[in-house]
C-alpha cells in the first residue's frame, strides 16, 4: 500500500457503468511523514475520505478486493484513513494533531 | 487510475484474434491538472473518447474488466472521459471551458 | 500496452517447461514516433514479429490471455505489429514507408 | 520480492473491515546490503517482523496467497524476516552480527 | 521478462509456509548486453540458477505458473537461465563465451 493524501476528485459522465455512483478521488502518495510526493493518481474512495486526509490506497488486482469494487475496472482504491504515522519509534503524523 | 489525455492512435493488421474491432489509442499520463507527463502508452478505448480528451485509463488485470475487454490480452483501458477536476477545492480542468 | 521495438532475441537451454517452443524476444519501449527509450525486456512473441518491428506489447497477467501464453510463467508478450501511428491527426510512423 | 527495511507503523480507525486485526508496517525498499533507497511503502506484517528488522516484501495479487491476506485489499505483505544476505560469496548482511 | 544475473541469495528462517525449501536468489536487471542497472530484488529460482547466470525474471502473478511456486506468496521467479543474446542479427551474449 501506499501512504497518500487526498488532493481533489473527478468527475465524469461518460464511464463504464460499473462506476455509477463511485467516488474517483484525486491522491499523491507521500514520504512517510506525509509529505507529498511524485505524480498523483486516482483512486476509489471506499471510506468516506476528505480532501486532505492521509490515507492507505491499494492497487492492482486487490483494488477490485473491496465490497464496492468487485469485479469493476478500477485499479487502486482508499481503503484506510490514516490515524497516525511512527517512525524509529516516534508519531511523525497524527490525524488530531 | 491515471489522468491521461489521448493524443493519437494506432492501427495494426497483424494481431491477437480477440482485439479485432477495438480502438488502440495512444495516451499520456497528465498531471492534476491536465498537463501531459512521461511516456505514451496504449490504451482500448471502451468510451467513443477523442483525440485531445481527458480520460481515466486503468491498468493491470482490472483493464479486463469491462465488457469489451474480457479474456482479452490487453493491460490498459480508458473507462472514462474526465468533465472535470477540482483540486483543493478549486476547478482546475474542465470539459466544457 | 507499451509501443516498442524489437532488437533482438534470447536463447535458452534450460527454461521452464512450458516454455519450449516460445519466441523470447528482446524489446525496447519507444516513445508515440518509434524511437526507443528505456531499458529493454523480453516479451514472447504471438504474432510472427521481426527484428526491426514496431508492436504492442501487453504485460501482466493480461500478457496470459494468447492462446500460446495460457498458464504459461510469462510476464510480457507482443500482440500486435503496428502499421502506423497517429498523433494529433498526423501519421508519424507508417511500417512500409 | 523487495529486500526492505521495517522503519514503523500505521494506525487507522476508518478502514476495510477485512483488515481489522492486521499489522501495518511502513517499510523502505534496501539495496542489496541492506541500507534503504527509495520511497516508503506500507505492507501488512504476516510473520511478526519488528521495527529495524530486514525483511522480504512481496506485491501484487501474490500478496493475498498468505493465511492472513486472502480476498484482503491488500498489495504488499512481508512474508519473511532476512536472517542473511550473501552476494558474490560473501556474507553482506547478517541479523546477529 | 527481465534479463537479470544472479548476485547473491538470501538465508531466512522465520518465513511463510509455502516458502519452505525454496531457494530465493538476489538478481539485478541487466540491459540488452548482460551489464547490471538498477535496483536488486529476489527471485524463486526454480531452474537451478547459479550466481554470476544471466537468466530470465517473471513477475506478478505469473510468478505463480510453474510447479514450484503455485498458490505461493512470491511475485517474482527465474524462468529461464539464457544461453545467448542476440541484438541486431550480432551475438552479443555467450554462456559458454
């Protein structure tokens, strides 16, 4: 999984129909203290994420693992949002913070 | 999922039997905000996209998950054609503009 | 899919068993005109490719959906020789031009 | 597989229900000799791997083959603690040393 | 497929089940000519590869198509040790050299 913010959405009405009703967010996957790097992607939200919260997104084939997206053609998917990030011992990222 | 804009395609007589009949576009990955990044690849447009749309392309085994691509050996799809992006809360792309 | 050119081959003895009688060709990924970028991969051929050609490549799981890859341990394989490229309504690569 | 180093952890609340009870550890790709590269990445821990401990991470749709991670949206497991690395003959890396 | 050579192997015992027995050799992608580049990763050997080989890498789930890595938490495996490269109609790799 990759450690990601939430940085905007999409939307579309012309997709194949198993997307009805998907929430496509905009992410960039982070360092390990959140910090924004590299090229962003878009990922189904499966969690009720906000713009701005770090979040878990998984890609490939376990995208499609999620109850809203078996068999859809999506390849990465949110299914995490992230509470708090420790490194060597020490919360580097706290949601409440 | 990627953020990719169709820029041409391809024709080809010599190819597996199971992609007779389907469109291989040339795309690139873009940026949030629609700006072309990186190397092209080919994706099988399942949307009737255009050449200069925004669109969603997926990629792996969920490329086959669309009726059109079923049991077919391809590893990318464009399932969507973008109206628009909003990133931090602004529109930064948009269809119609 | 990845446009890429053929290079050259690979020749092996000792191999998995289901792989006797495939073509190993060695591929490198080309930009949307044809000319070679990257580093190079080996994809087994389906479709009677030449040293030389311009094909598509599929990877994945995807590169299992030929009838001479099913159940086979292979990654990459070339699907289709392309006869031209078009980019933003002009023909940049033409194979018999 | 990735040779990589454990550097932390994630906590999250608000995740796929199939995940609850998993261990989430961040982990950074190493070279060869053990000292990291690259960016972090987050694989569930399926062997009680501890912070600091050199690991193998496996990805992709094989990340879901252990007891802990079928039908789980998850894409990169750690499913072995590196007790030695040799290269060219010698021992480079060694957990007890 | 990759073309890689063979560097090194890697000792664990606190590993999943299904890895027991296996022999997890460390390998570098090499270019078209047999020279190492980029990052090293680990790979099943199931053809009985030796350090300093040049052989041939599968990844992703194809990994998991030969006898010895079915239903297995790895995404990688040597296929194939290589014999020769030809590039361009010129040998420019010789096992036996």
């Amino acid at each position: 999984m990759l450690i990601a913010r939430v940085i905007g959405n999409t939307v579309s009405t012309v997709k194949d129909e198993r997307l009805v009703g998907r929430k496509l967010m905009i992410v960039r996957q982070t360092d390990e203290y959140g910090a924004p790097q590299g090229k962003p992607f878009v990922a189904v939200d499966t969690v009720d994420a906000g713009v701005g919260d770090l979040v878990l997104t998984c890609s490939g084939s376990s995208a499609r693992q999620t109850n809203q997206t078996k068999d859809t053609p999506v390849d990465a998917v949110i299914m995490s949002v992230i509470d708090s990030l420790t490194v060597d011992g020490k919360t580097v990222f706290s949601k409440n913070a």
